[in-house]
C-alpha cells in the first residue's frame, strides 16, 4: 500500500533473499523470502530513535536523568554524542576516541558552563535553576537525538558469514540476531514450528494441546496488538515493583477491558483445555535446566576463559536485553488472562468451561505466572541496571573487614561486568558443554544459545546464585541489596540462607548493623537447608552428617569472627545468645560462643551479664580464662564492691588465686590497684576472717621485706594498717584458732656485681633447692606485740628531730634503743614491760635529759622532749627541769620496783648522777636509803662523796637503834628485842679508813670523830641489848 524504494538485497547460503526497504518517510524495512517457498516474512527492526519530552521524577535531578538517557548505550552511539558535543562547544570533532567516563565528564562541564551563562542577574531572576538546567539539557538531547536519526539511516546490507545479514548504517553496523522459537511464532511465523519448541508424543490429546497452545498466543499477540508496547512497558515498569502483580493486574483491568473485550472472548472461548494449554506455555517459558555433570563449573570456573570480544560482548547484551524483554511482555500478557478469565466468570452461561476451573486459575496459575513475571523483572532489572561506582577506600575497607573481591573493571551495566568476570567463564563452559565445537567466538549461530545460557545463570530460581554471589564478591552491596529486596522479596524461595547471608552483609557494609544481625540469624535458621550456603560459606562437605542445629551453630559461629573484627560489641552479644539458646550443652561451638559473649559483655561494661556468661560456658579453661579478664576489668574501672559481692559458685577458690597472684605480682605502693586490700574485703565479706587475717598479714610482711633498708613513714603506715586488720580479724575467731601460718622466707641472696642468683662466683649453676618451703606459726599475742613495735616505730618514723634510720624490722632491743635515743620514754616502759627488757639504759638516758635541763637555759628543746612523753605542767611557775625531774621522780616511782627492794633502776640513775657529779636530789635519797641504803653508801665511797657517806652511816645506825627506823625500811631495831638487826659494817669500817687517811684535813678529821663515835656508840647498846637479852632468857629457863 506504501511506496517503498529497494536500499540493497543480499542472496544467503541457505535459499534465503534478503531485501533492504525504505519508504518515503525514510523509515528502514528488513524482509526475507525463502526463494523456494516464494513467502515473504517482515524481519522486526529497531526503529529509529524519535525525539521524547524526559520527565523528571521528584526524587531525582535534571543531570542526572538526561544523563541516563544519553548515556543509554542502547539508545545513542558514541559518534552520535561526540558530534552534538562539538557542535554546542564549537569546535572540530577531535580524531581521538575517549572512553565513556570523559566523554560523560565533557558533557557534565559543558552543561554546568552553559547554565552558568544562562543564568540572569539576581534583580531579574524570573526563572528557576530547574529551569534553565531543563532548557540547557533538552537542547543538547535533541541534538543527540537527531545525530542518532542520522547515524541509524541505513544504507547497505551485507552478509559476512552466509546466512543472516549485517545491515551498514552511516553511524554504525548493525547486526541480525535471530530469536527463539516463542518469539518468532508471537511476531508471525508459522505456529507448526512451535513442534520444534514443546516437542509432544503423537496423539489426539497431545495435538489439541499445541492447537490450543497456537490459540493461545494468538490471543496473547491480539492482546498485545490491543494495549500496545507503550503501555505493556509501562505495566512492566509499575508490575516490577509489587509484591503481588496478580493485585495489580486486577486494579488495572477496566482500562484493558475496555480496549477490545467481546474479540478476547471470542479467542479465549475457541481454547479447549486451558489448564494443558498454559502448562505448555509456562513450560516454553521456562529456562533450561543446567545439566549435573556441569555442577563443577559453578566451583571451579578456572579452566574457561570470559567473553573477550568487545563487539561479541555488545552483541550478546542487546540480544539478551531483547530476549527479556519479549519475554517479560509475554508473561504479563499472560497473567492478564489469566486475571480475565475471573474477570469474565460472571458471564457462566457462555462460558460454561470455567465454571469448572475458574478457581483453580486464580489460585494456581495466577500464582505461577506472577512467578515467571517476578523472575523475568528481575532479570531485566540485572541485564539493564547500570553499574554503581564503588570507591576505593570502601573497597580497601570491604576487604579488610568482609574479606571479599576487588571490583577492578569498568563495566556500565551490572550484566556486562557479570559477563566479564565470573559470569562470562560460566557462560563459555555452559557453551562448550552444550556444543563441542564451540570455539570461544560469540557469533550469530552462538547468540541463542548463550542467550539461554544468560538467562539459566541469572534465573532467581536457580539452580545457580552466581549473578548475586558476583554483585557480592566485587563489592557491589548497593546494587545486591536492592536486587535482593526489592526485586527477590518475598516471592523468590531459592537459596534462602545464602541470599540471606549476603543481604547480611550488604546491612554490615552499610553501617545498618542491627539490621545485619537480625538478617544473619534469619539465614542461620535456614542454613542447615541450604547446600549452596553449607559449601560456599561453611566450607563443608554435604556428605558430612551433621545435625540442622549444629549446622546452625557453626554458622553463627562463623558470622561472629566478621562482627568481632569490626568491633560491634553490641551485635555480637545478640547474636551471641540467639546462637546458645540453639546450640546443645555438648555442641564443640559452645565454648567459643560464651566466650565471645562474655568478652563483648566486658567491653561493654556489662559486667553482670559477663558474669553470667561465665557460668553458661561449658569448658572450665575457658571459664578460668573469662574469670580472669573479669576480674582484671572489674579492678581497672574500680568496681570493687561488685567484684566482692559476686557469688562465683564454685569458682570461688578460682577469685582467690587470681587476685593472690595479683597481689603477689603487683608493687605494693605504686599499683594502680590494691589486690591485697581487695582480697581482705573479699574474705570478710563471706565472713572468713582468717583468711582475711592472713591476708593482710602477708603484705604487712611483704612491706617489712620489701622496705626494710628505709622505710618511709608511709610505708610504716600501711604496715601498722595491716596488723590493725589482722588483729581485729583474728579477734572475731574462736580463741582456739586465734593464729596464722606464715612461710619462712627463703635465705637472702647476696648479689656480686651482676652476678645471677642461679649461679655461684666461678659461674657454675647453683644446685635446685626441692626441700618444701618452711613455715611458722604467729600466735596471737605474738601479733600484738608486733604491733606495739610497730607503732614505736611510726613515731619514730614521724619525728623530725629523729636523725636515726628506722629499720622496718627493727628487733624488740633496736627499738628500745632507738625511742630512748630520742627520748620517747612512756614508749620505752611499755616495751620494757611487754617484752621483759632492763630499764637501767632508760633511766640513764632519762636521768642524762634531766642533768642538762638543769644547766639549759634552751626551755623549748626540753619541753620538746617532754611533750614526747605527753608530761604538761601542772603549775604555771614551774620551770622545765622542775617538770623534767618531776617526770624522773614519777617514773621511778612507777617503774622502779620499791615493793621488791630491787634498786638496779635507782642505781642507774644514781650512777649517772655520780658520773656527771651532780647533787644527789633529796627525794632521790630519801627513797634510795629506803630501798637500799648500804648500797647507796657504797656507790657514794666509790665517786668519794665522804661527806653524805658519813651521813647516812651515822643516821642509818641511829635508826638501829631506833631513832625513826622508818626512813630506812627498817623494820625492826634495838628496841625490839624479839627480832634481829643488822647494819652496814663493810661499808662504815672502810668508809672510816678511808677518812682516817684524810684526818689531816679538819673536815675529814670531824666526820671521823662523829663517825667513829658512834659506831663505838651503836656497839656499846648492842652489848646492853645482848646483855638484857640473855637475863630474859635465864629468867624464863
């Protein structure tokens, strides 16, 4: 009916004229004719491209979607692009060819420049950025547009390999591919070649089936012919998206009904069996099952090579992009009838067939088809979604943390990268196993073949998860999960646990990590199912017997070595304890998934649920080991009160020997932490005082070892606070077991140079010491004592006048020595006292103090030792050596043991007077003749004081004979006659020779006369006393 003007035609090795038309519209015409059957066939062609308005969607940018467009390699060619852009910037078409990504850039910074330009001044601005962005871009996509109508004008037709032609056009070549079987029928060829497709067994049921199957996809063409590729497009894009395309289908129903109903009818009524009709097409529709025996090329792709022809690989992306195309506009068209048939089951009357089957249309094969409409959305989506950019540093961070692929090519769309890489090695094994002489060439006679090769590779049902586990591997998580929940939701039953664990990872790389855990547990619950899950990630062997759960265990166990090595504390406790309450007591996983609770609990601070942890690890080591590293926490956050409180079962010997090592470990006062006072807190606590005696008697003992050369005031401090510790501990225990049991400590080691304590001067090594460690044992008074020392020396320790080292195990004698030194006497009694010490070195010194007080006029240095000894005075006027020998008079009164006539402490002082020739005071001899007059006569004829000698020998024999007794503890005297009396004799005889030497002097020569005389005096009454005694005594006989 039209003009058309012949362009070329070319003869085919197989009887086939080719013939090249254009009418006077220009628009190009392929067919071809069997020169045999003389019958002419229309060969479907790409139209030329026509200018279109590009709408902008409220979630996207002017740049971005003209970018889209222009850059739509299925759309422009590069030339075509290349030419508008030297056109808009003026220039000569450059003889370079640039790679897409420049040629994207030239046209971004050509655009931004323009509109830059455009843009009026603030005052007149009368137009939106969005504005000026639209106008600039929709001049530049027309001039891409009429570039391309240009390019697309063929001119010739060529046919290199013999059988399907190439038509040249002036932009570029464009190539015939064939399509399958169901495409050809559905465009008009002769549906007995669909015997070819669905072969069937001779027989009448058979042969009604493929007539009513040719019915069936008359109606689907009529029904396509109806609505029209705009809006089959346009149902395809709304379908993709829905959960349930049976839903929506039946939603947009009236618009399709009212297009042409009464002719659907007619052909929907001519079928026979619908139910056999769309089992067939379902079954044409269905990709080809991958054989077994390839099962290893999904493993080991290694020994096939990927798609290397550029052109080949272009060739193959549209044909496949074609062939999903066609084949996701048939399904729709199908499902829509069979959404028709529930839409037409009111008029039962006429069509009395589906009163019978209408049911189980609507709940089976809408159900089914929706199914095939899922899959072949999906796999659009994959052949034509562009590749994401990933940068770098997200892949350097992928591959430290998620252990997966680089993504080094540069693809545009998702199904070219696939081709280049892993899916292109599958496609070529899938070819050479279906064709022995497949060479690697991708070709006409090859492209149905891969085409179906494509599309078994990327079907979401399997049997294969290679397109996602690719988009997984070369780190393209955004794409994977958007293909995994938006376009594999719900419907898509295939590998669940792996999807899931990839979707997993997706949430992980995109900081969603709660979302990760939550989809990680999901594919754990399946993972016992799912074989490609149990090879791939498990590394098992699916010969291996093992359990669901335990398959499930393992699983998480694994998942928790990802999360752990990102730091996801958090994370890992959820999954932690999803994985215990499924994994048995026995499971060999148990322990390291405790393990890995407890110590993320730790991190976190929880320490109660760490703890509790613990106790739910089956394994005692790996429980020791959790102990430990909770103990140690709780001390480094100062958490004493919750580590002393905890009840640790049977793990309380455990606590004890983790912090006694501590604390034998640590510095005792440079630690950050005091085990020592922590574990005393920790037996007190549980009322084991003992223990917590022993404790603390151990650091008191390791201070006094540590820091005996010089301790501080400090360290004396800390000492005497252990014993005060041990002590009141002890006093809460029975009497009976009021003492400890400490280790002797070993011998010192005197160290030469650098000398090591293993080997003797000449270097030999020292023998091995096995004899047991010693012990004693420290009874209660023997810690009292201890303690008393203690605080002398603390005293000592703290006085500024002390120029002394106090020794940290200064003995009983040492301390003595060194609180009289600086003259802390009260102090020195109390040791005298409790440890059975002679005073006499006390009263010497005590005694020395008072001599120089006498002859000081330095007041202050004596009440300074004065107020050592807590000594005030009591009146006001007194001076300080009043109150110093007061406080001599006091002490030998308290200390100088009058009742037993022991006069050694007197004698001490009596000597130290003696020595510095100081007056004897009155109150001294009035006691000391009391005590022991003949000795006090004999020390003062020994310093030669004859004067007070002569004295006391002349008063001591008056009080012989019974002038006041009394002051010389006489009790009895010549008066008495019934007891006897004695009198110093030695002592006056040599006194009186001694004074009979000095009788030149008229002072000595009177103290012998007085003395002499009454010694003859004192023996004339003893004669009378003896005389009268022994009448009495001849009286009585």
């Amino acid at each position: 009916t039209t003009i058309q003007r012949l362009v070329d035609f070319q003869l085919s090795s197989d009887n086939r004229l080719w013939a090249l038309w254009q009418d006077t519209d220009d628009q190009p015409t392929l067919a071809v004719c069997d020169i045999i059957i003389k019958t002419w066939h229309e060969v479907a062609m790409s139209q030329p491209l026509s200018p279109e308005d590009v709408t902008i969607p409220y979630h996207s940018s002017v740049p971005e979607e003209f970018l889209k467009k222009i850059f739509d390699p299925r759309k422009f060619c590069t030339s075509s692009i290349r030419k508008a852009l030297s056109v808009h910037q003026r220039t000569p078409l450059s003889s370079r060819n640039p790679s897409m990504k420049s040629l994207q850039d030239d046209v971004v910074k050509l655009m931004e420049t323009e509109v830059a330009y455009n843009l009026p001044d603030e005052d007149n601005l009368k137009q939106s950025l969005d504005e000026i962005q639209l106008l600039t871009w929709s001049t530049f996509y027309t001039s891409c547009v009429q570039y391309q109508q240009y390019a697309s004008k063929p001119i010739a037709i060529t046919n290199p390999d013999g059988c399907i032609p190439t038509i040249v056009k002036k932009g570029y070549v464009s190539q015939q591919i064939p399509v399958s079987m169901l495409e050809a029928v559905c465009r008009g060829v002769d549906a007995s070649q669909l015997k070819f497709l669905y072969p069937v067994a001779d027989g009448e049921s058979n042969d009604l089936v493929f007539t009513d199957l040719v019915k069936l996809l008359n109606c689907l063409s009529l029904l396509s012919s109806i609505l029209g590729k705009e809006y089959l497009e346009e149902l395809a894009q709304s379908v993709q998206l829905c959960d349930n395309p049976a839903t929506f289908i039946h939603g947009a129903m009236e618009d399709i009904k009212e297009s042409n109903e009464s002719e659907l009818e007619d052909y929907i009524g001519q079928i026979g069996d619908i139910v056999s009709t769309i089992n067939a097409l379902l079954l044409c529709l269905e990709p080809g099952q991958i054989q077994h025996e390839l099962a290893i090329i999904f493993t080991d792709p290694t020994n096939c090579c990927a798609v290397k022809s550029d052109f080949g690989l272009e060739l193959l992306l549209s044909a496949t992009h074609q062939y999903v195309e066609d084949r996701l506009h048939l399904v729709l068209l199908l499902l829509i009838v069979t959404v028709l048939f529930d839409e037409l089951q009111e008029n039962v009357s006429s069509f009395v067939y589906f009163l019978y089957f209408s049911q189980y249309l609507i709940f089976h094969f809408s159900e089914r088809v929706a199914i095939y409409v899922h899959s072949y959305s999906a796999i659009m989506w994959a052949v034509s979604a562009e590749k994401e950019h990933v940068p770098n540093s997200s892949i350097e961070h992928t591959l430290q943390s998620l252990s997966v692929g680089d993504n080094k090519s540069s693809s545009r769309t998702l199904l070219e990268g696939f081709l280049k890489n892993e899916g292109g090695k599958l496609l070529c094994c899938i070819l050479r196993e279906n064709s022995e002489q497949f060479n690697g060439v991708i070709d006409n006679a090859v492209i149905p073949k891969a085409i179906a090769g494509i599309i078994q590779l990327l079907w979401p049902l399997g049997p294969t998860v290679s397109f996602p586990k690719y988009l997984f591997t070369n780190s393209l998580f955004g794409s994977l999960q958007y293909y995994i929940n938006v376009r594999l939701n719900k419907w898509c039953d295939f590998s669940p646990a792996y999807i899931s664990y990839m979707l997993a990872y997706c949430y992980l790389h995109n900081g969603q990590y709660n979302k990760a855990v939550h989809t990680f547990i999901q594919a754990g619950g399946k993972a016992g199912m799912d074989g490609m899950l149990i090879g791939s990630m498990l590394e098992l062997d699916l010969e291996e017997q093992l359990a669901e759960n335990e398959i499930e265990v393992l699983f998480y166990t694994k998942v928790l070595e990802i999360f752990e090595k990102l730091e996801l504390a958090e994370q890992v406790i959820i999954l932690a304890k999803h994985a215990i309450s499924k994994a048995s007591v026995k499971d060999d996983n148990m322990p390291i998934l405790c393990s890995s609770m407890f110590r993320q609990c730790l991190q976190l601070n929880r320490f109660n649920e760490a703890y509790k942890a613990i106790f739910l690890n089956p394994s005692w080591e790996h429980k020791k080991d959790c102990l430990r590293m909770l103990v140690m926490a709780l001390c480094e956050k100062k958490k004493y009160k919750l580590l002393v409180e905890h009840s640790y079962d049977d793990m309380h010997v455990e606590v004890v020997n983790i912090l006694e090592h501590r604390a034998r470990c640590s510095d005792l006062l440079n630690s950050r932490h005091k085990y020592y006072d922590l574990l005393f807190s920790f037996h007190v606590y549980r009322g084991n005082y003992g223990r917590a005696a022993s404790t603390m008697y151990e650091q008191m003992c390791r201070l006094q070892n540590e820091y005996s050369a010089s301790p501080s005031a400090n360290v004396l401090h800390l000492q005497h606070m252990c014993l005060v510790s041990t002590v009141s501990c002890l006093r809460l225990v029975d009497k009976q077991y009021r003492w400890l049991v400490h280790p002797v400590d070993k011998k010192q080691i005197e160290f030469i140079g650098c000398r090591s304590p293993k080997r003797n001067a000449e270097g030999e090594a020292l023998p091995v010491e096995n004899s047991q460690r010693k012990i004693r044992l420290v009874e209660f008074d023997q810690l009292q004592n201890e303690l008393l020392l203690l605080e002398c020396r603390m005293k000592l320790a703290l006085d500024e006048e002390n120029e002394l080292n106090v020794g940290a195990s200064a003995s009983e004698k040492e301390t003595l020595s060194l609180l009289v030194h600086s003259s802390y006497f009260n102090d020195a009694f109390i040791i005298c006292d409790k440890f059975k010490l002679d005073k006499k070195s006390v009263f010497e010194v005590m005694c020395t103090r008072c001599i120089y007080a006498s002859y000081s006029n330095d007041d202050a240095q004596i009440w300074s030792w004065l107020k050592k000894n807590e000594i005030r005075s009591s009146d006001a006027h007194s001076s300080a050596s009043d109150v110093a020998w007061r406080f001599l008079e006091t002490s030998l009164s308290e200390h100088g043991e009058i009742e037993t006539h022991k006069s050694s402490n007197y004698r001490a002082v009596l000597q130290t007077l003696l020595s510095y020739s100081y007056p004897l005071p009155a109150w001294f001899v009035k006691i000391y003749k009391k005590i022991n007059c003949p000795e006090l006569i004999r020390m003062l004829l020994c310093y030669d004081w004859l004067e007070l000698s002569t004295t006391l020998c002349v008063d001591y024999m008056n009080a012989v004979m019974g002038v006041s007794p009394a002051e010389f503890g006489i009790h009895s005297s010549l008066l008495n006659i019934n007891k006897q009396v004695w009198s110093p004799q030695n002592e006056i005889s040599q006194l009186l020779s001694v004074l009979d030497d000095m009788r030149h002097e008229e002072k000595y020569n009177k103290l012998y006369k007085t003395l002499f005389s009454k010694r003859e005096e004192y023996f004339e009454e003893i004669k009378r006393v003896s005389a009268t005694d022994r009448f009495h005594a001849s009286m009585v006989h």
